[in-house]
C-alpha cells in the first residue's frame, strides 16, 4: 500500500522542475526576443496561464485525503 502524500511529493518535485525550465524559457524570450511590448505581453500571459493553472490544481488537490493508501499493485494478486 502506497499512501497518496507520494504522489503528492512527486507533483511538488515535477512542480520545482518545470518552474526553473519556466524560468529559464522566460528569460530566453525576454533577452534574446524580439524587443517590444509583445514581448513582455506574451511572457506575462504566460506567467499568468501557468500561475491560473497551477493555483486551480491546488485548490482541486485540498479536497483529496492525502491519508488514504491505494494498492496499486491489487491485479496481481488476480492471478
């Protein structure tokens, strides 16, 4: 039985990983874009759809019981 704070730890790990490549794609538009506003809009409206994303997945995961366990390997025991 594997508790679900895992899969919670593995969703804050893959979290961690994509902000610095958000980071990083960030400051790769920004220096070496094209310089103007569209620019700065597109990157900002990037940064908001990731922030708007990231904030509704939070308020969908408040509602799981993170003590619950699941068994992920039950159809073995099929056989």
């Amino acid at each position: 039985m594997i508790s679900l704070y895992v899969f919670l730890i593995a969703w804050l790990v893959f979290l961690g990983l994509y902000t610095i490549m958000l980071l990083l794609s960030a400051l790769q538009l920004l220096r070496f874009g094209v310089s103007g506003a569209g620019t700065y809009l597109a990157t900002l409206v990037f940064f908001v759809g990731v922030i708007l994303v990231v904030v509704g997945t939070g308020a969908m995961l408040r509602s799981v019981d993170w003590q619950q366990q699941i068994n992920l390997f039950s159809w073995i025991n099929a056989f």
